[in-house]
C-alpha cells in the first residue's frame, strides 16, 4: 500500500492536515519552552533496562569459559564428534590433518571425483546472519543503527556483525552453549590486518596497510557499537578486549557469503576447516533449508587438502589483510598504483585488471593505460579526454597510437613507480626485521608479503630497464612535445637518486633540554612573551595576557579599543608555515607525503597540517637549541579533542560527535604512520614517542590559521594563537604578501573583554569539540544529529547548518523537516519522492508547501522517533560516564557538557514536536 493510501484513511491526519495554514510546522506552532533544569524520559522497559547502572550482566558467564591464552591448544577431534553427533556427515577417506597443531585442513586419503558431495552440515548447527537479526530483534537493531550512524559504510557488513555478535554470546555461556565444542576448537591467534600492531602496519607497502589500517578500523567500530549496551551481553564480556577481537576474527575468517534467497553470511562448523586455493577443488553450498554441502568440483587425488577459494586469486594483498595468511600459489600481485585510484575509477578498470606477474615480472596492458591517462591529464587536457574516450570505447587502435607516441614518459613514470616501491619494501622489510618475533609474532607473514612483492617488482624492473634499452636504441630521440618533454626530464631521476638512500634517521638529535610534556607542566608563557617581543612581535598597550586557573590562556583588554584597530603585529620570521616547511625538508617530506597520500588518499588535502606537524617535532627535538623553544615550552600538555580521547570516551559520545572524533583520530594515526617510515630526518626517539607525536599533532591541529591567497596553506603565529574562540568574535586575523601577521579588531571592545576570533561555524559547535575540546558556551544552535539521512542531504544539495536545532528554544530549522520527509517519500513513493527532490531543487515552494502539509503527520512521528532516540541515548552515555574516574579520564566533563547541551536542546524540540501533535 502506498503513503497516499495510507494517508487517506486516516481522518485524523486528514483533520490535522486540513487545519495546516503554513508550510513548516515551526510557522504556524510557535511555541516556545525555556530550558529544562532536570528532565529525564524512560519509556518502555527495554529502554530502562539500557539505562540501568553499568556492570549488570546480562546474560551471565556460563560454565568454564573456554581459555583464549595464544598458545592454548584446539581440541579439532572432540569438535569432530560432537558434529558426528549433530549430524554432520562426510564421506569415508576425508579427515583433518595438521602438520604444526596449529593449521589444520580437511584433506582426503582417497580419489574423490568430480561432482561427489564430500560434507554435509545440517542446518541446526550453522551460524546465520539472519537467524541472528531474528534472536536477537530490537537489541541488536539498535546496535546496528548506532554502528550506521557511526560509518555508513559499515551498513553492508552487518551480516558480519550479528556473526561477532552470535559468537559473543554462546562464548559467554561456556559449556553450557550448544556450540562450545566447536568454539574450543578454533585458533586463538590470528595473522590478520585486525591482529596487528601499529608497528606492524609500519613494515607494510600502502596498499597492504590501508587494508590491514581498514579492517581494524571497521574491528574499532564493531565494538564501539557493541559497547553501547543494547545488546544482552555481559559488560565483562563486551569490555574484555581479547574477547571481543577474537569473536570478531572468528566471524571474520570462517564465513560463507551467499546472496539467495537474501544476502547473508553463514558460518557451517567442519565446512570452515577449508584452507584457500587460487585452484580449489570443492565448493561450498547451502540449499533452500539452509543445510551446508561441500561438492567437488575437479578430481582430486589421495593426500591431497581440499580446498576453496577465498577471494579474488589475482591479488593476494586482500587475503593477507582479511586472514592472515600469504598464497604460496598466487600468480600475480596488484601493481601498487593507489595513488591512480582516481584514473582507475575513470577508466573503469578494476585493481585485478592492473597486475604484475609474481614468475616473470610482466606488466598487465591496462597498467600502462592508467599511467599513461595520468600523464595526459597533468600536461595535455584534450588529449587526456581522447585516450579516455578511446579506453571506454575499446578503440585500440587510437590507444596505441598514443601508447607509441608517449611511450618514453609513461615508461620513466612506471620506472619511477617501481623503484619508489622496491626502495619502501626494502626499508619496511629491514625495519620488520629488527623486531622482536616474541613480541611481533606476525613479522615473518609480513616479511613474506613484503618478500614477493620485492622479487616480483625487481623482475619488473629489469624488464622495464630492457625496455628502455631497447627505445634507446631503436629511436633514440625522446622529445616529443615541448611541455610534456620538460616534465618528463625532471622526472628522468628515480625518487630515491641513484645510490637508493631510502632514508635517514637520526639528523635532528637534541641538542639541548626538551621541553618537559608532563600533562601538568606549567606553561611558561610569560617567558614566550618576552621572546616574543625581543623577536619583533609588537602588541597594543592594554593588551595582555590572562589565566584563570593557570591553564587556559587568553588574550584580554584593560582598555576600550575601537573597531578598526590593529592590536597585535607578529613578523613572518616568527610564523610556522606549512609552504616554507616542504621546501625546508624537500624530498624527504615529500616521500613521506606520497605515503601518506598512498595510505589514505582523503589525507592529501590535510597535507599542510601534515607539514606543521613534522616542524613541530623537529623543533621539539633540538631542544632549547630550537629559535622557537620558548614558544613550545608556553603551550599546553593536556588537550580534550578527538585525537585525546580513549576508546572509553568515544563510547559515552552520540553517534555524530564520536563519528568526528573517530576521524580526528585516523587522520592523526595516518600521519603517525607516514612519520614512522623514515623518509622525514627526525631522530626515531622522537618519532617513536607516543606522547611527543600526539602532542606535535595536537599542537599543529588546534593553533594553525589557514589562508588561500596567493596558495593555500596553514601558518601558526605565536602570540597571535592565543586567542580563543566565539560565535561573535571580536577581532580578525590578517596575513599580509610577506607573511607578516596582523591582529585588527572588528568591533568595539571595552575594558575586560576577552579579545576572540571564529575558529568555525558558529551554528555546530561539535566539530569544533571534536578539532579542538571545548565546548562553545555562546553557540545558539546545535545539528539535529540526522547523520542516518546523510544521503538524503546529499541529494538535496543541503548542508550540515542548515539542519539546526535552536539551544534556547528547540525550534527546527526549515530544511529538517524536508530530508525526513524526503526519505518517507523514498521509502514509500519513489514518483512523489522525485517530485518533491524537484520542488527543492528548484525552490518550489508551493509544491513543497502541499507536500509536507499532505505528509505532515508521517513527518512529525519520524522526527519525534529521532528526537525520543536521541534523547535515551544521550541519557544512557552520560549515564556510562559517571562511572569513570577522572583521574583516568580527564576528558569527562567536557563529554557530559557536550552531551548535556544536546540533551536540554533535544528535549526543547521533544516538547514542541508534542505540542505539534
């Protein structure tokens, strides 16, 4: 039935609709409600089962918890007897077998033919994905909102999730789960990208990193959402992290994916005793009751293991990431290029068609084609749109002829790609060799991965240098086109220069006192103003510098200062620039840079904060020998943003402000990471300090200001960084051409004022809590958390500000109403949803007005779920941090203030939306 239908038989919609004068709710319901001093909603008893004291279990520890020490053995053959028992069959011949007591696989000790049934799992003891959603209803619905909210992209791993979650569960009830004996059967140790430490992922090439870096933070995002409490696992359970990483590489690794009748995976004990094959020799099924059967799909011979296939056989980069493990049969690895993701995405090739043969070298042709298009793109437009043409229309003909005509360039780009890649390797693998096997026990899996990625692109090296030879000799002449050959020459040297120095730590070692970064250190920032003045800084009389608790500095007038005023002048030699740094450090940075961009391609636009970052630590290095020592020895030790917190405060945070904390946190450990390689000359005490980087970063991402003319880039100003924020600030800051800063005021300031700046949008102080750790107390409004409609706003062309909620009112901003009510419309009425997307596209008011008049009941219910959703969650969160210590975590207040603000503002909005109807 759809919406319309719907709509028509209710009369008491009808009556409300037909007493609808305005075209937003907020126009004609001008209600206004002041702030609530204590307001608390419990509904229904689920709900207040959530919001009861942390530390109740749930479900309750069974008995004899099965052990997760490493080295625990697996009891593989009471497994075996128990399936037997549950009806598991398989025929004579097929047993399971370990050469260490650690791997086992399913191997057979007699010829099998083609097409046998070799396994049979009834459905009663397989694991369901969907069977889960069922047991588990509204509790783990719930969980998965939050996870959707928190990541969208995890939307499409759900299945995966309520597999963690099963296991989990039947975990905690010991021997009393129907599958204990195959749990106690199951590895305790994993190889994976989730099982690595962030000194793993520093011996991983990029694009192994970036799927190892993936599926941790996808492992991050699981429990986070399991954490909140929705579903009935015991606190004990869901807090003890070796518990909650090994369900996760349970689900992770023993999965079935099948897509009929729905998507779902499916875990089938003794059919997850398969290893992987690029050649298998069975094949997993499950028929329409959801029993698993095993059929061989070639013959197979005595002693032979039986095998399927796990992913793709062209690339094993992804299996190493999601298992662990390394093909011993691959036959090509993916060429490495993720810095073209953007040209592959335009030709519309896929990473299994860019490869290198792992036994000669060979390069696939479609590798050639995506260097090529990059380099048409940077130097000649039109002819980048005639090979892309030609790529999309299979037009050989014209491909080739471009192939030969720019063969020398595009031949010295993927030159440059190989080396640059065999330099990396080389490093990585000596810097995974230095470790600790008892520590790192992964190290030997990923100096295998990093070994058949050198030895395949050193035979693509010499191919490539053969290749060159050849060219000489038969054509010689190189220059081709005048701007693309004098590009081409400058890029005629490998990255690393012809003696391959891949790096050199150790050239900015202390040479003086460090700054002590002790969190309570006293900030010595009337010592930074003195240097400040003897280098030049000038500032207006009357201004100075205050603190109330010795802390938090600020700026503030002992005198009535008009508009138009310049207070503050600090000379360019004092001021950190972001452009000056790249050419201070030159190659080095940038080869740190194209890792960094190589990692995460979203980073390159945060490079400049990347760059204020390493001269941050290379000044902190030199000690009191650094010209800006004073400087640093006048900053704070202790911040309260994303990047600061622990796992344990994203967890008390609602789904938007945890989803920009998160990412403060990933782009920080990104940096980290391409730090960590060693291109940059800093000494490794330095780069290796957890506490020195994260303050580095910290320091670098809360005092920059940022400019765009004549180039973009960011600058830190000493003295001029002591400003603080407000939605209304009262003073400007000015670059001039030669860098120099100027401090003016835009508006009149009388005595005792705090002088203040705009470090953002003053209508959504969450981000500005999630960059910086305050909370703005002046701010007026607050985004209505709808992060679940991001699509939605996307299409609309609408923006995070324009969906506000008033803090002193509740009042909705117009264009809320409409993304609630666009996505009503999708779900329903694809014809009217299209309607109404015109009508806002296009400013029709009329047509929208009769939209949400005719919907408007439907709009007001869903805004109220959001709104009543909103509101438990908060409740529970801040409930959850009144169980932490502050001593542990310093960071609480500023979560409880940040969640008490959404809380009164929230329940503004709850109260007019009852009045509504």
């Amino acid at each position: 039935m759809k919406l319309k239908d719907m709509f028509l038989r209710s009369y008491a919609i009808l009556s409300w609709a037909s007493t609808a004068t305005a075209f937003y709710p907020p126009s004609f319901c001008k209600v206004h409600i002041s702030r609530p001093q204590n307001c608390h909603r419990v509904g229904s008893a689920d709900q207040v089962r959530r919001l009861s004291p942390l530390g109740v279990s749930y479900g309750g520890m069974g008995s004899t918890a099965i052990s997760l020490d490493e080295w625990t053995e697996r009891d593989v053959y009471s497994m075996e007897e128990w399936a037997q028992t549950y009806g598991v069959q398989k025929i004579d011949g097929i047993e399971l077998y370990t050469a260490d007591g650690e791997d086992w696989q399913l191997i057979t000790n007699s010829y099998v033919q083609a097409g046998s049934s070799v396994l049979y799992v009834p459905s009663n003891l397989v694991l369901s994905s969907e069977i889960v959603s069922r047991e588990f209803g509204q509790d783990l619905e719930l969980s998965e909102n939050a996870l959707v909210q928190m990541d969208k992209g995890q939307k499409k791993r759900l299945p995966l999730f309520r597999l963690m979650v099963k296991i989990l569960a039947e975990y905690e009830k010991g021997q009393d789960s129907q599958w204990y004996l195959w749990l106690n059967s199951l590895p305790r140790r994993f190889y994976n990208g989730v099982s690595m430490t962030d000194a793993c992922f520093e011996c991983l090439p990029p694009y192994a990193a970036i799927l190892s870096m993936n599926e941790r933070n996808t492992y991050s995002r699981f429990v986070n959402a399991i954490r909140k409490g929705w579903v009935p696992i015991g606190q004990d359970i869901i807090h003890d992290d070796q518990v909650v990483k090994w369900a996760y590489n349970v689900a992770l690794t023993r999965f079935t994916e099948v897509w009929n009748p729905v998507r779902q995976k499916l875990i089938a004990p003794m059919a997850d005793m398969l290893n992987h094959s690029s050649e298998p020799n069975v094949e997993v099924t499950f028929d329409d009751l959801g029993n698993c059967v095993v059929n061989a799909i070639a013959d197979i011979q005595p002693g032979s293991p039986l095998t399927i296939s796990l992913g793709d056989p062209t690339n094993p980069t992804p299996l190493f990431a999601q298992y662990g493990f390394l093909s011993d049969d691959c036959k090509t690895i993916f060429c490495k290029a993720i810095h073209l993701e953007e040209q592959i995405i335009d030709l519309g090739y896929d990473f299994k068609d860019l490869l290198f043969q792992t036994e000669t070298g060979e390069i696939a042709p479609k590798v050639w084609d995506i260097f090529l298009y990059k380099l048409l793109q940077d130097n000649d437009f039109e002819a980048a749109n005639q090979f892309y043409v030609a790529c999309k229309t299979d037009d050989e003909d014209t491909k080739q002829q471009y192939h030969d005509y720019y063969f020398a360039y595009t031949l010295q780009e993927l030159k440059n790609h190989v080396y640059s890649i065999l330099g990396e390797v080389d490093q990585l693998t000596m810097k995974a060799q230095s470790y600790d096997l008892e520590t790192h026990p992964r190290v030997p899996v990923i100096v295998a991965h990093n070994n058949l990625v050198r030895d395949t692109f050193a035979m693509t090296q010499q191919l490539l240098d053969s290749m060159a030879i050849a060219f000489v000799s038969t054509r010689g002449d190189t220059s081709k086109s005048g701007t693309l050959a004098k590009r081409i020459s400058s890029l005629a040297v490998s990255y690393y220069g012809a003696d391959t120095s891949y790096g050199n730590y150790g050239s900015g070692v202390s040479n003086g006192n460090l700054i002590s970064l002790e969190e309570w250190s006293d900030r010595d920032v009337y010592g930074m103003e003195e240097w400040a003045v003897e280098y030049g800084v000038q500032k207006m009389d009357g201004i100075e510098l205050f603190t109330a608790d010795g802390s938090d500095w600020q700026f503030i007038s002992n005198t009535y200062i008009p508009s138009g005023n310049c207070i503050l002048y600090v000379p360019s030699d004092l001021v950190l620039s972001s452009i000056k740094v790249s050419q201070e450090f030159g190659d080095s940075l940038e080869m740190a840079e194209n890792a960094l961009v190589m990692l995460d391609r979203g980073t390159a636009k945060r490079l400049p904060l990347f760059r204020l970052m390493i001269k941050i630590l290379a000044e902190y290095e030199k000690g009191d020998s650094s010209p800006w020592f004073p400087w640093l020895n006048s900053l704070p030790r202790q911040f309260y943003n994303g990047v600061s917190m622990t796992d344990a405060c994203f967890e008390c945070l609602p789904p938007y402000a945890a989803l920009l904390s998160i990412n403060e946190r990933n782009t920080y450990s990104r940096f980290v990471n391409a730090i960590r390689r060693g291109f940059v000359p800093l000494d490794p005490s330095t780069i290796n300090d957890d506490r020195v980087v994260k303050w580095a970063y910290n320091v670098a991402l809360t005092r920059f200001h940022e400019i765009w003319e004549p180039k973009r880039q960011k600058l830190i100003a000493p003295m001029a960084d002591m400003f603080n924020h407000s939605s209304e600030p009262n003073v400007e800051i000015t670059v001039d051409q030669e860098g120099n800063f100027r401090v003016n005021t835009i508006a009149d300031v009388p005595p005792g004022e705090p002088l203040t700046i705009s470090l953002g949008d003053p209508t959504n102080p969450t981000p500005l809590f999630a960059q910086y750790g305050f909370l703005a107390d002046d701010c007026k409004t607050i985004f209505c958390k709808a992060i679940h409609l991001e699509e939605q706003i996307k299409d609309l062309g609408y923006d995070f500000k324009d969906l506000l909620f008033q803090t002193e009112t509740g009042e909705i901003a117009p264009k809320v109403w409409d993304i609630f009510l666009y996505k009503i419309l999708q779900d329903n009425d694809l014809d009217a949803a299209n309607e109404f997307f015109v009508a806002c596209k296009t400013n029709d008011e009329v047509t929208k007005q009769q939209y949400h008049d005719y919907y408007f009941q439907y709009t007001l219910q869903d805004l109220k779920d959001h709104v009543y959703s909103i509101l438990e969650e908060v409740d529970y969160l801040t409930l959850k941090t009144q169980s932490y210590d502050l001593e542990t975590h310093p960071r609480v207040p500023v979560i409880v203030a940040h969640n008490n603000l959404v809380r009164d503002t929230f329940t503004m909005t709850q109260q007019l939306l009852e009045a509504m109807g």
